[in-house]
C-alpha cells in the first residue's frame, strides 16, 4: 500500500499471435495495488489467453507485461509465481491422489528453499519451513472453511471444495496478485453469493485481484473495475457503474440490431 | 497395516526393530519353505538385497517423479563398471574407495541423460531411456579400454575383518587361513527337530567366495540405510514437488515448482541408488561382462516396482522380493520358471492393475469411489469389494 496510485501489474500494448489468430491486439491496462479487477468479456474474447501470458505460459508476441515494475518477458513460469503472481484455472487443475493439504503445501512451498540435502538430514531449515508451511497451510484451509477435509485427497473433495482448495493452494504461495480465472463457473446463485464475500475477504487481506468471470452480477458485486474485452481488443474500461452503461459493452454482449448498427 | 499404525509408538518401533533382526537372520535360520533347495539361500538373498535397492531407486524415478525409465540397468551398468574399472581392470583401488566414485559417475551419466532428455514427456522419455540403456552395454560391448565382450574379472571385494594369526583384529582382503572374529552356526531343520549345525559356520564378516552371507548383511544394511533416505526426502518439499509433477506438470509449474530441476533431482537420486547397487553386484560378483546387464534386467526392474505398487516403498520392496526369490526359488521347474512367472505377471496386470500394495492414497481413493458407487447404485459390487 505504498504507492496507491502505480500500478502493481500493467499489461503493455500486448498483443499476442497464435499463427493468423491474432488472440489479443495492443491490450493495456493495469491493477492498483489492493484493487479488485474484473477482466470481462465474450467467449473466445481473450480473456485467458490475457491470464496466460500474465502468469508466463504464453509468450507476448509484443508488448510488455510489467509486475511491481519488472517485466515478465522470458521469466520462467515458476519464477513468476515466486515473485508473487498466483492463480486458479478455468477447469480445475489440483494434483488429484495427494491430500488437501499437500496441495496448499506444494503452494506454500513455492517460498520455501529445502532441497536434498535439508531434507535428508532434517537441517533446522527443513524443520522451520516445514512448521511455517503446515500452519500457513492449515491457516488457509480454516479461511477457506475446508480445514475439516485437509486430510482428503483432492479427487475425492466436492466441487465446490475442489474450487476453494484451488484458490488457497494458490494463495499458500504467498502472492501479491491472485489471478481468479472463472472461480463461480458451476456454483448456484447461493454458492457465488458466498463465493463474492470470500473473494472480498481476499482482497481484505491484502492480495491484489484479477478476476475472471461471466456472471456480471457477481463481478459488478464485488469489483472496483472493470476491463473489458471483445475479440482480442480492449472496448472499455472503467468502474462497475460505468461499464454497465458503456454502449459498447452493451452490444457485445447482448449484440446489435442489424438496424442500430451502422 | 491400520492395526499397526494405532500401536503406540514404543511398540512399534520394536516391531519394526524385530523385524529388521529377523531379516538379517535369515541365512542363519535356514527355515524350511522360504529357502532355496538347489541354490546358495546366502546368495539368493543377496540378489534379492539388490533388486530391493534397484526398485527403491527406480520408485523414486517411476513412482513419485512419474517418469518411466525404460533403461535404468544403463545406471546399474556405470556404477558396476566405474567399480570395475577402479578396483581391477585400470587400478587397484580397495572397493570403498571406488564406490563414491562409482556412484558420482553414475549421478553424472544421470544428469547427462537427463538435462536434454527431461524436456520430453510420457512414452517418448520412455523410448529415450530405453535407448540409453542400450547404448550404455553396446558401448561396453565394443570398448577394448571396458574389456568388450569377455568383461572384467577380479573386481574388489568388501575389505573383511578378521581375527589375525596373533589374535588381534585384521581388516582386508580375505585369505584362506584367517578367520572371522566370532562364527555364527546355521540352523538344520531335519525331521522334525531343529538343530544348530556347529559344521555349517559363517565367518563373521568374512567376504569371501563362498559364503555369501555377509554380502547379503552389506546389501540389506545399505537397503535400510536408503530406505530411510527415501522417507526423509518423501516427506519434505522435495517429495511433495515430485509428486505435483507427476499428478500435473503443468500446474506444478505454475503453483512455484521448478519441475525440470525436481524432474532430473529425482532421475539423479535414482541413478545414484542404482549405481551403487551395480557396484555391490560386481563386486559380490567379483566379474561381470556385457552379458549382466541386458534389457531384460530393466523390465525385471521395472516389473519389480510395478508389481508391488509404484509409489509405495514397502510395496516395491515386496514385488523386488518376488521378482528376484521366486524364479530361485522354483528352480525345479527349470524352464516354465519364465512361463510361470509371465502368467503370474498378467494375472497380477488384470487382479490388482496398481500393484500388490498400491499407495495408501490409491487404496483410498478407490475405497471412497466404492462407497460412491454403492450409494448412486444402490448395491454392494461383491467382488469389486474383495479386490478392494
């Protein structure tokens, strides 16, 4: 909260190829610390694509994505998790044959510097980021109100909880950013409801969000802004409030009588 | 097994202290049933000492990294010749002093096969590593400077200790006419009765050419030694980052774990345990060729940890048991031996698909989608309870 005004993440004309496609044309915006950001729009309009570049699987084709001021061209996918950008995935990926609680502590872990050697003669480092992994861990199951499943193993956690253990495992690895890529996809009006305080709650932490979502009740509910995106390209941006007036947003995603249209 | 873990901790700790007893006296007892009639017992203990070792190490590779190694007799093969080379065919190097080095050649020829090979997934590291293992004996095959064909002879043995013609104790090279520092009488199970042989003696700690039993009390003691190693390092942040990898590459990655670090950290840990198991072969051995390390020994390998359930340490130490005791110890049937074993083999593949004893976890998972399943459907699936 140093610097309300500068940007934690800013998103630099990024523009990136997949052959022809062009999945996201000169893109730019960015997330204030301590901020909740939506990041809209309709399938296929990028989104992902925009998260996977951000958290290093994809490769900008150009432009800059810049995290606390350094930029994030060419650093490898794990080393952008350490240096504290987290995130969930749209289906879920947990490691399915290892417990709850291993999970958030291969999160947790991502902070942690044990190797063999530690390890194998239970060196005072092992033990202390052992002891601080497991409560960080436990911490973070409680938050998330799975604590009493931490010896589950992943696959056999409900839906809901599969989702909630995704979004403390990635928390576990001590980010600043947290990217949410569609959390509510499956939950029923009760469950995104508990699912928006949860994500408040996240925020009040101190992580910083980038929030993915269809619902647009859920994201006008609980966002401080909105970026939105149709094909590749940025149409708007602004606050709730704002977005849901812009008229390009309106016809993206209701469409445009063949009549308005020209 | 969940009778003994709700044992109080001084309890088991002397049941697992027993058992460790009972396996080293095992030569000793001779019992009747489990020995082998026709083959030395001493050495077919040792051997199966070896496959233990083997199948630890390649369930680090295999069972918690999740990469399928098709070659790992090529390591089996560096760390006995690298013991070959230095103790007989090159130098005269004791054994001791040869087998750090045996070892960190192996570790190296991990870290060589691995940094380039590691970038591939699935069945083509499979296909990679299968080749390495070849490689690794036809170079043997066609270098005069590691004996071609004809092999090594004369390798090192352990250095024996020995009581010396004045009494005091002397540690070297075993000769004929000294004597071990106490000797240990074996068991005779006639008819009914048990007695204690006072003709069938093991010099203790003697390694010579006969008797094989101290080598079996070598491998056994470096076993439990690596078995240890292989709880420590399970239960820390190196096992949990092996695993993510194995359960979800892409996702590890992505959650803050190096995976290609941890991917070839667990191939040079498995190559590691597997060159010093080569190593202890070739000298127990004291020759070895070409011949000693065919393909066949990597899917015997692999065949040990998969049947006893990779992933599991106490599982693959129980399928290298079977793997390498029981072609032994049906020696009578001579060749349907292989028949035999293959049969077992697929009726293993088809009975319990993950291996005698499959990781907790998967006992587990599959306990809880029993239940699941009994719930949606109403009945109890009597004979998918038994497999269960």
């Amino acid at each position: 909260m140093s610097d309300a005004t500068t940007p934690i993440l800013e998103v630099q004309n990024l523009t990136l190829k997949f052959g022809g496609l062009t999945a996201l044309d000169d893109v730019s915006f960015g997330i204030k610390e301590g901020e909740i950001l939506g990041l809209i729009g309709p399938n296929g309009a990028g989104k992902t694509t925009c998260f996977n570049a951000v958290t290093g699987v994809y490769r900008p084709t150009s432009g800059d994505i810049r995290f606390q001021g350094r930029s994030l061209t060419g650093v490898k996918r794990y080393r952008i998790t350490q240096l504290g950008i987290a995130r969930t995935f749209q289906n879920i990926r947990l490691f399915p044959s290892m417990t709850a609680l291993e999970n958030v502590l291969v999160g947790a872990d991502a902070q942690h510097k044990t190797g063999m050697f530690s390890a194998l003669f239970r060196l005072p480092r092992h033990r202390a980021e052992e002891r601080d992994g497991h409560e960080r861990a436990m911490e973070l199951l409680r938050f998330m109100g799975i604590h009493k499943r931490a010896d589950e193993l992943a696959a056999n956690l409900s839906y809901g909880d599969q989702r909630r253990l995704e979004i403390a495992r990635a928390m576990a690895t001590g980010p600043k950013l947290i990217c949410l890529d569609e959390p509510a996809a499956g939950f029923n009006p009760q469950e995104k409801v508990q699912l928006m305080e949860l994500i408040r709650k996240v925020r009040d932490r101190g992580f910083t969000v980038l929030l993915i979502e269809h619902d647009m009740r859920l994201v006008m509910g609980v966002t401080d802004r909105i970026v939105v995106l149709e094909f590749g390209r940025l149409i708007a941006e602004g606050t709730p409030a704002e977005i849901r007036d812009n008229p390009a947003v309106i016809a993206a995603y209701l469409g445009v009588d063949e009549e308005d249209a020209s | 097994m969940n009778k003994l873990k709700a044992l109080p901790k001084p309890v088991k700790l002397a049941f697992w202290v027993l058992l460790a007893i009972l396996a080293y006296a095992l030569p000793i007892l001779e019992p009747p049933i489990i020995s082998t009639p026709g083959v030395d017992f001493g050495g077919v203990l040792f051997v199966v000492t070896m496959y233990c070792l083997i199948a630890l190490g390649l369930n680090i590779v295999v069972g918690y990294a999740g990469l399928l190694d098709l070659g790992y007799v090529g390591f089996y093969a560096v760390g006995a010749y690298t013991a070959a080379i230095l103790t007989s065919f090159h130098a005269n190097w004791p054994l001791l002093l040869s087998l750090p080095f045996a070892v960190a050649a192996t570790t190296i020829a991990g870290l060589i096969l691995g940094a380039p090979t590691l970038r591939v997934r699935g069945d083509y590291l499979a296909i990679v590593t299968l080749g390495f293992g070849e490689i690794i004996r036809l170079v043997a095959v066609n270098t005069e400077w590691l004996g071609d064909r004809r092999g090594i002879s004369n390798i090192a043995r352990p250095p024996s200790v020995m009581t010396g013609e004045d009494g005091g104790v002397v540690v070297g090279e075993a000769e004929p006419g000294l004597k071990g520092i106490f000797e240990i009488p074996h068991l005779y199970w006639g008819d009914g009765t048990v007695l204690v042989d006072t003709e069938d003696t093991t010099q203790f700690l003697v390694f010579g050419v006969l008797d094989q039993i101290p080598y079996y009390w070598l491998g056994l003691t470096v076993v439990l030694l690596v078995l240890l190693a292989d709880y420590l390092i399970k239960n820390s942040r190196v096992g949990r980052a092996w695993e993510a990898t194995r359960e979800d590459e892409d996702a590890a990655e992505l959650m803050g774990v190096p995976t290609f670090k941890f991917k070839l950290l667990a191939f040079a840990t498995g190559a590691f345990i597997g060159g010093l198991a080569g190593a202890l072969f070739a000298s127990r051995q004291s020759f070895i060729n070409p011949d000693s390390f065919l393909l066949l020994f990597s899917i015997l390998f692999l065949a040990a940890v998969v049947v006893g359930g990779q992933g599991n340490r106490w599982g693959v130490l129980v399928g290298a048991f079977l793997v390498a005791y029981l072609p032994q110890r049906f020696r009578d049937f001579d060749d349907f031996r292989v028949l035999v074993f293959g049969a077992a083999l697929v009726a293993l593949a088809i009975l319990r698909p993950e291996g005698l004893f499959p990781p907790r976890r998967t006992v587990r998972a599959k306990q809880m989608e029993h239940e699941l399943e009994v719930l949606e459907t109403g009945h109890d699936d009597g004979e998918e309870a038994a497999r269960v």
